[in-house]
C-alpha cells in the first residue's frame, strides 16, 4: 500500500513499531482495545489543549480530531483485512484512501496471482483498479516471465484497460528485460474506444490516446536499498492531456528521472521530476508501504532482507511497470461546419465522365446535383454561393440563390441540381473550369466557408443526320433519273446529348457546316469516293457525273447527276471529318423516265397494285414485279405497255432487273416488315394460305403472318441493263 507524501486530510501514516498494527499475534479482544485506544485519544486531545491553555478548544475540534483518527484507525484495519485475504494467493498492494465525503479518490488496489510458477516460465495475471481525479480505472493483464538463464528474465504482456466512469477502453502490449538490480520494461498503447463527449470541456469529445513508453529501473548492488528510474513516454494526438486538462499538446512526449530509497522491504520512499517536451514539469514524492500479511513483520523490517528484493528471484512476482492511467486525448466539436459534394443523381450515364465528391466532369448541358452536409446548432441566418473566379453561380451554372427560409438548412437535407454550361473553346485549359464553395452565417454570427468542389465542362458529343428532304421515302432508296433535272434536297441536322435524362440540344445552322461525300452503294466500307462536282459543266461529257445545284450552305445542299447508278450519301462535320452521318442512298437510274414499274396479282393482272391505296394482300395468291416501257407516255405502267427491249428485240426488260420483294410498314399489331426470303429474289411472291406458313417467306413474321404490310419491291438496273435502256425508242 502506497500513500503520498504530502499532508491529506484523512491520512494517518502507521506507526512502524506499534505492536497495535503490525503485531504478528491478534489483540484477544479488538472491540475493547478500540475502545480503549479511542479513549487513550481522548486523553491525548484534552492534554495537548491544557498544555496550550484551552486557547484552540471547542466540541467541533476535538469532533474533528476523533473523526479523524477514527477514519485512520478503519482504513487501516480495512487495507489489511484486504491484503490478508489476498495475500496468500499471488501478490497485493493496496492504496485505500477515505476523504470526508467518503470518495476513494486516490485509491487503489494491485493483484498479481501467479497460475504457474515453474522453475523458469511465470504465467500470470495482474488486475488493478484505481480512482483517481474522479476517474474509477480497471486494469486486466495476463503475461508470461520466463527465465532464459540465472542472471536474464524475459518476459510478454498484454492489457485491457477500462475506464468505469467514462466508458473508455484501451488495449497494450508489453515486454520486459530483467536482471539482477535491473529492470527494463516498454508498453505500447492502443485505443479501442471512439470518440466520446468530454466531462472535462464543454464542446469537445474525448478518447483514449495511441502511445508508448520505455521504463527502465536500476539499484546499486553495493547499495541495493538505493534505486533510480528512468521512464520516457510518447503519446500521438492533436491535444492530448500528458501533464493534465490544463495543458492540453500536440504529440506531448516527456521523460522522468526518479530516485528512490527502500531502508527495509516494507517501505519506499522516492521521488521523481518529470519534463515534457514543451514547458511543462512535474514533481513528484511518494511513500508506498508493501506489506505482506502472513510474512513475519521482524523481516518486512529486515534492512537486509532489501538485497534479495533485487535480484531475479526475489523481483520474479513484481508488478508490471507500466501506465495504468488512461491518457486522454481531446478534440474541438465544431459547432459550425459545412461539407459541399457532388453526386450524379439520375444524371444519364453518357453524362457522367469523371464522378468525384469534390470534382465533376460532364459535356455541357448536362444536369448534376451539389449536395451540402451543415452541422450547426444555431439556424442558418444568411447564406451565399462562392464562386472563384467571379462568375455567377445562378446564371452560368443554372443554381438557385440561397435562401435560410426555402432551401438551405442544417443536417444532410440540401441538394440542389447545377446545368454544366456551355462549351468554350480557348486556348486557356482552365477555360471550362468552375470552382464554387458556399459560405453562410449562424443567428449568432459566425461565418463558415465550404471545402471548394470543381465542375469540369467537355465539349458535348454530336449525334448526326442526314435526310433527303424531298421524298416523304427518304428511309429508303430514293428513285430519280440521271438527267440532269431530277434533284435531290440534302439536310443535315445534329444534337448534343445532354440533360438529366439524357436530352438532346438541337444545333443551329451556323454550327453545322457539312462535306457532303458520294460513294457506289456497292463500295461498304467507302475506299472509293464519287466526287460531287461544283456544277454541270465540270462534269464528264461522256460519262457524266454528281453535281451540286446548290452549294453546301449551314448543313444544306441540291444535288443532281448526269451519272446513272445507285449512290450512299452522307455527310460530315468541316472540323470533324472522322464523325459522319447516316447515309442516304439515291438510285440515279439512266433511262427511267421510258421505264415504269408494276406489282400485280397474277389472278387480276391487269390492276398495278402500286398505284392504288389500301390493298390487302391475299392468301395463298402469286404476285409478280412487272417492267415496262412507257409506250403512251402516260408515266405509269399498264397492260399496253411493252414489256420487251424492242418489237423487234423480245428480250424482256425485267431479266435486265435485279430486284427483291419487301413487306413495307407495320402491321396492326405493330410489328415491322422487312425484306422477303433471299429465295423470293427475281421470282414472283406467293403469299402462304396460314399464317404458320408467313416465315417461309418473312423469317421475322410473327403470329399475325404478312397480312398487313404494303408489299413493295427495291430493285436495280443491271449494267448491261442501263446500256441497253439508252437505245430504246417507241416503234
């Protein structure tokens, strides 16, 4: 048991040679020599006072004196029934201190019970508890100490430390080098709690700190009752309390130099002065008393017996050195604080190019959402956005102004959706760079700016295309005669995909200046360019070719063509040859003003079914693709036309045709036709009686057959069919 030096009310040091206290035989009759005692105390109150003339005598003094001894005389008796039960099973040391508001502040109680005590190998657990500055602190340990040789010991431990009254815990490891009148021990620290509201400063959380330290402990063989101590401590944090509450640091480190003298082996006396790595000190003395009950007081008393108390053998069940108080560290709640990010919520995933908390990158008009975390336990008096660089947040990035009383307030509740604006093109890379913060200001005037978030802008990507504005059928082959006069009106449109979902920005004719190009519909893969000439008479005389009527002007243009054949079309950006449109293809068919064309039921074959409306197509009947000569001159196809190259010449014009039957449209159902069976090329189409059968010649049919599609037919010129179509003539 250990008391401090310095005087404390409720302290009574025991008198080392009173028979009362450390008698090896028991008193017969304790109750009688309490009283007894209590009396002789009474004596000894009233004759100090005489000896002074009764000048300090009143019934609150001598109250207060036999209070005191009372309280000495049963905390002493408590501690040693504590340690005689104990005792005997491991080793104790005992610190009962009773203040008169009956706290036991500065108490404390060590208990080291040996499990195994071999001849070389200790296993051990150490348990402590402790009050101190208000703080009810337990300790648990368990360590192993095995003896390498005669003269070296060493030894592992490891701890869980528990705040009672606060609730924090921590956690060691420990090792231990011991000789003979030498002990060197370290401990490392390691919380295991979180962050918890400080009892010690208003606003402020609290938790074990992370640290360590080294304790090295040396004694003098020649003059073993002579020790000193070394310890050095570092802890980690941004204010931890080493030298207290009141001197709160930053990584505090300290070193302590202590002396100590045992004259016997039941009494201590030492003393230490501690310095820290800043300013601050501390000195400190103590007298702790070891006291073994069941062990002869004549050799508790032995100054002789200090020697082996030294040595291995003697030392074996010592205490672990180490910190058994629990270092805080502390931190500053603030009370007013403020986190700004960004988050794609619902933003369409062809938006999102780079997704950061802190940074967004996104192609213009797309839509992003800023978010804002505020703690505060004050409402939100005023509020602002902050862009650097001097930009309207509300204008450029589409932001609502900030207002307490709509959209801003404490907690995790703000959100508010930004517009990436408009692309710029410069040379300054931070051209399409917008760092915003937002700053507000509590009803008790206290200001807060945000973390800065970056919105990063990219040039929109164009989707375009490409339509020939005058033929309602411009999703298909577009017929017209190589001429000369026969046009074709070309317009390109393009649209950013931005917006929330996905929504597209219309360009302006100003942003689409176009090339057009011409290629062989053949030509797949476009290795051979067609060039659309200026005008007519840069074109071949004999061959002729593409011309351009109208210039390209803002994504528009006429084309016509001296040059029969079936061309793809499309066009691209000036600055972007690599992005094109969808192409459109034109048949520029020689001859096709002498030629017209025909589908008729072969049961009814003299009615063109292409030049009527609303025709149903019949099972189980054959239609045929007729191809005539335009003998009236009438520009349609009927029964009087002449189906061969000449009267003289029978060669029938369709052989020089290659074409392909197609089911046009949607049916009612809404399912989309498509090209016939390839085996229905070049032949007459017979429509299936079942609709079971409709796969037979339209693989995508469904349960519904082919009924309800406009049947048409895509068809081309051969090239000895267009050499033999110029020569023709009316006989």
């Amino acid at each position: 048991m250990s008391f401090p030096v310095c005087a404390q009310e409720g302290f009574v040091l025991p008198t080392l040679g009173s028979q009362d206290v450390f008698s090896d035989k028991a008193p017969a009759n304790n109750t009688e020599n309490d009283s007894q005692s209590i009396g002789k105390k009474s004596e000894q109150i009233l004759t100090n006072e005489a000896q002074q003339g009764f000048q300090n005598l009143s019934v609150e003094g001598t109250k207060s004196q036999l209070y005191q001894y009372g309280k000495g005389t049963a905390t002493q008796a408590a501690q040693s029934h504590i340690e005689g039960l104990l005792s005997p099973y491991g080793h104790v040391k005992t610190t009962l201190n009773v203040g008169d508001d009956g706290s036991l502040d500065g108490s404390s109680l060590d208990y080291l019970i040996p499990w195994y005590a071999g001849e070389s190998t200790l296993i051990f657990n150490q348990f402590s508890a402790h009050s101190k500055e208000g703080r009810n602190i337990a300790n648990m340990g368990a360590g192993v100490r095995y003896n390498v040789n005669k003269d070296w010991m060493l030894g592992v431990n490891a701890f869980y430390d528990y705040d009672i009254s606060r609730g924090h815990r921590r956690g060691s490891i420990g090792s231990e080098v011991w000789t003979n009148f030498l002990k060197l021990s370290g401990n490392y620290y390691i919380p295991l709690s979180q962050w918890k509201t400080s009892k010690d400063f208003d606003n402020y959380e609290e938790r074990p700190a992370k640290g360590w330290d080294v304790r090295l402990q040396t004694y003098l063989p020649a003059y073993p009752q002579l020790g000193s101590s070394l310890v050095y401590e570092q802890y980690y944090g941004d204010q931890v309390a080493l030298f207290g509450t009141d001197n709160l640091e930053e990584d505090p480190s300290s070193v302590t130099l202590g002396v100590d003298y045992t004259p016997v082996p039941l009494v201590t006396i030492g003393a230490g002065y501690k310095q820290g790595n800043s300013d601050e000190s501390e000195l400190t003395a103590n007298i702790s008393v070891d006291y073994h009950i069941g062990t002869p007081l004549s050799k508790q008393l032995d100054a002789s017996a200090v020697s082996d108390m030294r040595t291995l053998a003697g030392s074996r069940m010592d205490f672990v050195d180490r910190n058994n108080d629990i270092v805080l560290e502390y931190r500053e709640v603030k009370d007013l604080d403020i986190d700004v990010y960004l988050k794609p919520t619902n933003t369409a995933p062809q938006c999102i190019l780079a997704d950061d908390p802190d940074q967004a990158q996104a192609y213009e008009g797309c839509h992003w959402t800023l978010n804002a975390d505020i703690k505060s336990h004050r409402k939100i008096a005023s509020a602002r956005w902050v862009p650097v660089g001097g930009y309207s947040a509300e204008n450029t990035l589409g932001l609502p102004a900030l207002s307490p009383k709509s959209n801003i307030s404490t907690g995790n509740n703000n959100h508010w959706t930004l517009t990436f604006p408009a692309w710029v093109s410069s040379k300054d890379p931070h051209a399409n760079e917008y760092d915003l913060a937002v700053t507000f200001s509590d009803d008790k005037g206290d200001s807060k700016q945000s973390n800065i978030v970056k919105i990063k802008v990219s040039e929109a990507p164009v989707s375009y295309q490409l339509a020939i504005t005058n033929d309602p059928q411009s999703d298909k082959a577009v017929k017209r005669n190589a001429n000369g006069k026969d046009t074709v009106d070309l317009e390109a449109s393009g649209a950013k995909v931005s917006g929330l979902q996905g929504e597209t920005t219309a360009l302006t004719g100003e942003n689409l200046n176009m090339n057009f190009h011409a290629y062989a519909v053949s030509d797949k893969n476009h290795e051979h360019e067609i060039k659309i000439h200026a005008s007519k008479e840069d074109c071949d005389k004999n061959t002729g070719g593409l011309y351009y009527v109208n210039a390209p002007d803002k994504g528009k243009s006429t084309i016509a063509s001296t040059l029969p054949g079936i061309f793809s079309l499309i066009a691209t950006p000036e600055n972007n040859e690599n992005q094109q449109t969808n192409p459109v293809v034109v048949d520029f068919n020689a001859g096709n003003k002498e030629i017209v064309t025909a589908i008729v039921d072969k049961q009814n074959p003299d009615v063109n079914l292409t030049a009527t409306k609303g025709n149903l197509l019949l099972l189980g009947h054959e239609y045929e693709f007729r191809v005539a000569y335009d003998s009236n001159k009438n520009g349609q196809w009927d029964a009087t036309d002449r189906e061969t190259i000449s009267d003289t010449d029978k060669t029938p014009i369709i052989s020089l045709v290659n074409y392909k039957w197609l089911f046009d449209g949607m049916n009612p159902q809404g399912e989309k036709g498509g090209y016939a069976a390839s085996n229905t090329d070049n032949q007459n189409l017979v429509i299936p009686q079942t609709n079971a059968q409709a796969t037979a010649v339209l693989a995508s049919a469904g349960k519904s057959g082919v009924q309800g599609f406009e049947l048409r037919v895509d068809f081309e010129l051969s090239d000895a069919g267009s050499k033999l179509l110029k020569s023709l003539s009316a006989n």
